[in-house]
C-alpha cells in the first residue's frame, strides 16, 4: 500500500501541468513569420505540443505549468489574429508531449479537397444535441475522427469510418450518400475537422448539416454520462483521456488479446509495424508490447 500512499503526495500534485487543445480559422495574412514569432513564444514559455499554422488560421495542443499556460492564453487573446480562441483545458502530472512542433504548414488540417472553413456548416451546441438525441428519430451523428479513435470511444449508434486519416474522407463519400436525407450532425474531438468535414458534406449535396460546437470535449465537459461512450483518444502522451464526473467508466472496446474491457491504446513495439492496438496492461507484459501480428517474431 504505500506506493499507493506515496502517488497522492503534495509533492507529486504540485507538479501539475495543464494540457490546451484549440484550433481557430482565420486568414493569416504572413503565416512564415507568424509560425517563427509563435515559436519564440512557446519557447519563452517552456510549452510543449504540436502547433501548425498555415494561412487558413491555427491549430495547437501544448501543454505547459499553469502559470505557463495562462501567459500563453493571454498572448493569444492580446495577438490582432489569434484573438477570442474558445480554449480546451485539461490536467495532466507531467507534460504531455516530449517535444515542441510549431510548423508551417498548407493547411491547419490536412484534407487537399480544396474545402475551405468558411463554408462550414452552422454549429449544434451540445445542449441542442443532448435534447434532439432524446427526441429527433431523423437525427444522425457521423463520426468524422480515424477509426482507431472511434475504436475506444463514440457517441451511441453515430456512424463511424474505416479511416486512418482525415485526408481519405472524401474517398468515403460513397459510404456516406444513404444519410443524405437526414438530420445530420458531424462531431470531432475539439471541432476543427468538422470545419472542414461538414462543408465538404455540404459540397457533396447533403442539405441539412450541422457540426457539435467544440466537439467531444465541450459535450463531455456538459454532459458526462451522456451518449458519448467510452473514452477519448487524444493526440498526445496520454492517448486516452476520460472526463471527470462521469459516474461510471463505460467501454466500446476490449483487449486484442484476452478480450477484457479496456481503452489502452499502445503503438506495436516493432520498429516497422508501431500500429496503435487496444491492449491491457497485464497483456501489455506478457507480449512485450508487440501486436499480435508481431508478437511471434520476437526472441
Ligand atoms: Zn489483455
Ligand atoms: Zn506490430
């Protein structure tokens, strides 16, 4: 028992870090300089993360102290472009990323569909949706994340892709045309593919589209025990985040090799293969960390 004891000592919780998810879209007009500018930030800050900038807007997850990370917010909120961005918050012991990426890239989102955010399509807050899931038999959710995501944790009955990257989504138009007549809403993580996701819906003649406003997060931070299952796949050290007051932990998958609940996503060990797989940590030793494709192979 005393590591037990030894895990809520106020040493360890005074090393708390908080983690940002937030995207906005807007015309960056020298997004070269922008990009260098955002990293002498980040560094000043002893932030970590991945933040793309491209001349369509932003698109950032870092983590850092919580002073760090309130200075940060503040520079944003003060910047003539990056003003008035809806932050997504959560904490975390440590940093959740071991690296910092501030890079420049075509688009904030990587879909080359030539879609652009502007068409988007209007937004459902998660009170809308909460109230139309318990009415609205017309009502589809689709589920515009990889498949891998979706694998540990999605919203009830919500239409899932067998993708393992945003840019395939138009190739799976075909699979999407039956939900053309109904009352469409598409969901991401934090919002932005669904930017982009929804006006490419609308391109395709879907004529009643709507996107969740700030995604799985704003909807989990509202409505814990909800129709959102599962946990949340997170692009960052944790993989899986789950939302406090939920009153109990439910589970949309189980693990690959002894079929037990569990939302533990890890990346095979071989060097070629790192594909991420559901596995429990009791598995997770007994395999060494190889997926079941390569799990034989090793000595
Ligand atoms: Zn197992
Ligand atoms: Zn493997």
């Amino acid at each position: 028992m005393a590591h037990i004891g030894f895990l809520w000592t106020p040493m360890l919780q005074s090393y708390q870090m908080r983690v940002l998810l937030y995207y906005k879209y807007i015309t960056v007009p020298d997004p070269a300089a922008e990009t260098e500018q955002h990293r002498a930030l980040c560094e000043k800050l002893d932030l970590k993360g991945r933040i793309l900038i491209s001349s369509e807007g932003i698109n950032g997850t870092c983590s850092g102290t919580e002073d760090n990370i309130e200075a940060y917010k503040k520079a944003l909120n003060a910047h003539p472009i990056f003003c008035d961005i809806a932050f997504k918050e959560s904490d975390h012991p440590t940093h959740a990323f071991k690296k910092l990426f501030v890079r420049l890239r075509p688009e904030v989102v990587t879909l080359r569909a030539g879609i652009e955010a502007k068409n988007a399509a209007p937004y459902i807050s998660p009170e809308q949706l909460q109230a139309e899931l318990e009415r609205n038999e017309n009502l589809v959710l689709i589920d515009m994340r990889n498949d891998y995501e979706a694998e540990i944790g999605r919203f009830r009955n919500a239409v899932t892709l067998p993708m393992k990257n945003f840019r395939d989504l138009p190739e799976h138009m075909p699979e999407l045309k039956q939900y053309e007549g109904r009352n469409v809403v598409t969901y991401c993580t934090g919002g932005i593919r669904c930017e982009k996701a929804s006006a490419l819906l609308k391109a395709h003649g879907f004529a009643d589209v709507r996107q969740l406003e700030g995604g799985i997060v704003r909807y989990c931070e509202e409505f814990p025990n909800g129709y959102y299952d599962g946990s949340l796949f997170v692009f960052d050290e944790r993989r899986t985040m789950r939302f406090p007051g939920a009153r109990k932990v439910t589970y949309t998958s189980q693990c690959s090799y002894c079929g037990v609940a569990s939302d533990r996503h890890i990346d095979c060990t071989d060097d070629i293969c790192h594909t991420l797989f559901v596995c429990c940590e009791s598995c997770e030793k007994t395999c060494s960390g190889y997926c079941k494709a390569h799990q034989n192979v090793t000595v």
